[in-house]
C-alpha cells in the first residue's frame, strides 16, 4: 500500500501547514478547546483508534505550538498562546 492510497489519512490537517484544520476554518477569537474536541470527534468518528482523549489532545497542545512557531498572523499567535497557558494550567491542577 502507497501513501497515495491513504490520501485521507490525514485530511484534518491542511498540508500548507502543520495543525488541524479547525484552526483555519474557525475564526482565532472563536478558537477554544471543548470546540476544538468536540470537531475532532466529529472529524474521527468513523476512526475510533483516533477517538482516545491523549491523541486529540495531544494534536491540540501540537496545533497550537505550530501556530506559535509558524504563523504569521499575530492574532492568531496570541490567541494559539493563550490556549496553551490553559491547557499547561489545566495539567498543573491535575498533577496536584
């Protein structure tokens, strides 16, 4: 089987860029996490390997980081910033 046969395999993700694409379908100050979930069950539901919560999340915590580090729209970058100071928060009160 060639990567070409799997042409779908990835199609949440624009290939311009290296985040879902929720986060260029959606407007930055729309952008927000339970959104975020709630689209990628919506995008994986006929994939239920990719329904499990670390891999949407993980693709979350990545999406945004690439935003940060490759977009040019400042917007975009400061909202993607503050996205990851929730979820970094988020993760603290789970540790303790």
């Amino acid at each position: 089987m060639f990567i070409s046969d799997h042409k779908n395999l990835f199609a949440p993700f624009t290939m311009a860029n290296s985040w879902h694409a929720y986060f260029d379908r959606t407007d930055a100050e729309d952008w927000n996490i339970l959104q975020f979930h709630i689209e990628w069950i919506q995008d994986n539901e006929r994939n239920p390997v990719n329904l499990a919560y670390d891999k949407s999340s993980d693709t979350l915590a990545k999406s945004l980081r690439a935003i940060v580090n490759k977009h040019v729209d400042d917007k975009k970058v400061t909202k993607a910033k503050s996205l990851l100071a929730v979820i970094k928060a988020s993760l603290l009160l789970i540790c303790f």
